[in-house]
C-alpha cells in the first residue's frame, strides 16, 4: 500500500489524533492544539498535542500542551477545549477535564507560566445535573458580556448548546439552553443524540452555529456536523439562538471543527478527519493503523463563510504557497501518480484512484468551479457550492486520475 501518511497536513509525526483544540494566534504564530495519544494509533490517555505556524502552511510540533495527572480532575484525560488570549496577549486554554467519565468531568483552566501551560486543581464549572455529556466549552466574540457555550445531551436523548455567563471573578452561571433539537424549526436538520464541540461566530449580518453530533441508535453511531444560520437574541437574561436555515457542513470524513477569529478578521477553522471506516480504498485495517503508530489528521487550514445563507468551507488563501510546480494535463484529464496534488476543473468532474484492484471512484460532482487537494490519504474537494472531506486507501502500485469538462490548471504540492 502506498504510504497513507498526509504530510503537508498538521499532525504530529506520530500517535492519535482527534479533534482541534485551542487554535488562535498568539506570539506571532498561528496556533493549532488537538486530541493525542502520543503512546499509540488509538483513542486512550488523551493529551493535547500542539503545533504552531507563521503560514498555516508549514508546522513545527511543540510537543504536549496538557497532560492527564493522576488523580487530578483530568486522570482521564483532557478533552476539547479553547485557547482564550487575554488582553495582555497570554493565552489560556479552557477545556473538558474528565475525572472517571463523561459524567465525572467539568471545566479546566490552564494557565501559562514559564513557557508552559498550568492546569488548576478544581472545576471551574463541574458537570451540571439534568443533563448527559457536557462538554466542549467555546467563548463567543461579540456577544457584549462573557458567554460560554458547551455541547450537551438531554435526558430526553437529543442534542442541545448550553450557554454560560462567566463573572469577572471567573465564576461561571448556566443560563440555560441556548439551542436544542426541539427548538430547530420543522423540515430543517436537527440529528444528534449528543451535540458536541459547540462553535458560535457572527459572520457579516448573520450568526453561525456549528455543532458536531452524534446519533445513537441500536443500528450503531453516525456522526456529522450541521451549520445553523441565525440570529443570536441577546435581549433577555438567558442568551437564545434563532435558526433560519440548516445545512450539513463537508463530510463524510470529517468532524469536530474548531475555528477562530483570526487578526484579519477571517473566521478560520481546522477539522478531524478519522481513519476511514469503509472498505477496499475507503477503509483502512486496524492491523494497518496498529502497525503505522498513527491515526487520524487535521485538514487543511479553511476560511468558514456564509453564501447565498447558508455555511460552507472554504480552502485558506495561504494553501496557495503549497504549489511547487505544474502537474502535466491535457484539457479534460490529469493522470498521476504523486502524492499530494491539486487540479482546479470545471463542469462534471470524476475522480478515481487506479490500483492493483482496479479503478475506483473517489469523488464524482458538477460545479462551474472544482478544486481538488490530495495529500496521500487525505482528499479535500472544493466545489462552489459545498465541500467534502475523504480519506482513501488504495493498494499497491496507485495512480489518480481526474476526467473534468475541463482541466484548468493541475500543480503539485510540496
């Protein structure tokens, strides 16, 4: 099998990688924490790795950021979080501290002294009753006050946001729901059995709401992410979240978005994108992860926008410095075998990966503009409309073909 390993994505050389945490800019670097197990390719003893950049192109591993501490309120582990810079420039992380479970865990602030960061011994806010799986604080910009939010399951089995106030003591209050299932107006998206990874952002005249979910059923467990596009009513005591449209954000392999407000003002976000779970080039062996040490990866950098009303992702313009030279084409086909390329096409556009099984679509799709990113395992398309995120696998001696109405241009990346 060719070499699965995306290395012009952000990830550590090695270990599990889940979900973004604490991305931001500080100390004139952009800054992308995340979900590792440092010891091996599975979900276990969960740490924040750390990365940071100049470019969001080019990252250097800044080695653990937090760690669990037996017998602390994060023995299980440190969950997702934030990255809050204070005033002063100094950033705090702010993240889910898991004691025994996910039921046994509250709010952590860490602090950083003397180059590293400093976890307190005490919940800032524990796990409030009445509700299953809370977790994922984000601070929301421009609200005028504190406000927090965090993902949570009802008692009832459906998904909700909760919104905190946070007091200049540092004391947080729950205010109650800020959004839940029931509240999504009829014939729009509202899946989840849990919503995690709560993310809040005013984008021009409308806010964002993404949260990631989880559907529980006793066929197994889906996952997605849902875009709502809204208002945020400020007026009363307890913060509500008005949607007026819904729609799913990328997929199928790719979860747990965190973005940030970048000093440009661009509302940047990084994504999960797991192993795949499917079979032949989509699905990767367990005994091949075990073997490699490695799981899992951050996306490309991307730039969240509203378009005709509804949220899409866009590729960050600082990709652009990827391109190290151009990739042979004819009009309507690119034929290669590199590791890490990009076409921009148009019209019908067929993606398959050739290898020793044959040929297999990856991506199939019609749009006036296409821009596809592959980096080994890694595919991100781009269309006008929407984006889609893949992880695929081919065996053997593998070859990418790419049959579009039209090529307009093809590059390599490096």
């Amino acid at each position: 099998m060719p070499d699965p390993f995306p290395r012009l994505h952000p990830r550590p050389s090695t270990g599990w990688v889940n979900d973004p945490n604490g991305v931001g800019f500080w100390d004139d670097r952009y800054h992308v924490m995340f979900q590792w197990n440092p010891f091996g390719p599975q979900h276990h003893a969960i740490h924040w790795g750390h990365l940071s950049s100049p470019d969001l192109v080019h990252w250097r591993e800044e080695g653990i950021a937090l760690a669990p501490r037996p017998g602390g309120i994060d023995e299980t582990g440190a969950w997702s979080g934030v990255a809050v810079v204070d005033e002063d420039g100094e950033p705090r992380l702010v993240y889910t501290a898991v004691r025994t479970g996910a039921m046994d865990s509250g709010v952590a602030v860490a602090a950083r002294a003397g180059g590293r960061f400093v976890a307190g011994g005490d919940w800032v806010a524990p796990h409030p009753e009445g509700f299953l799986d809370v977790r994922d604080p984000f601070r929301v910009e421009g609200a005028g006050r504190e406000l927090w939010v965090q993902g949570a399951g009802t008692l009832s089995g459906t998904g909700a946001v909760l919104a905190y106030e946070v007091s200049e003591d540092g004391g947080w209050r729950l205010l109650g729901p800020l959004l839940g299932v029931d509240d999504v107006p009829d014939g729009l998206l509202r899946q989840g059995s849990i919503w995690e990874c709560p993310q809040l952002f005013r984008l021009g005249e409308d806010w964002v709401l993404l949260v990631s979910w989880v559907h529980r059923s006793e066929s197994g467990e889906s996952l997605g992410v849902t875009a709502y596009v809204g208002d945020l009513d400020l007026a009363g005591d307890a913060p509500r979240f008005r949607v007026r449209a819904a729609n799913r954000l990328d997929g199928p392999e790719f979860y747990a978005p965190q973005g940030f407000c970048a000093p440009d003002g661009r509302v940047l976000l990084f994504s999960w994108t797991w192993e795949g779970r499917g079979t032949g080039v989509l699905g990767r062996a367990q005994v091949d992860t075990d073997a490699a040490g490695w799981a899992g990866s951050l996306t490309f950098a991307r730039e969240l926008q509203v378009q005709d009303g509804r949220a899409v992702c866009r590729p960050a313009a600082e990709l652009l410095a990827l391109r190290a030279g151009p990739l042979a084409h004819d009009e309507r086909e690119v034929a290669t075998a590199e590791a890490a390329w990009e076409v921009l096409a148009a019209g019908p556009v067929v993606l398959q990966v050739h290898d020793d099984d044959g040929a297999h679509e990856v991506w199939s799709g019609e749009s006036p503009t296409v821009r596809v990113l592959v980096d080994a395992s890694v595919v991100e398309v781009f269309t006008a409309e929407d984006s889609s995120t893949l992880r695929i696998y081919p065996r053997g001696e593998a070859r990418w073909v790419l049959r579009a109405g039209h090529v307009d241009a093809a590059h390599r990346l490096a």
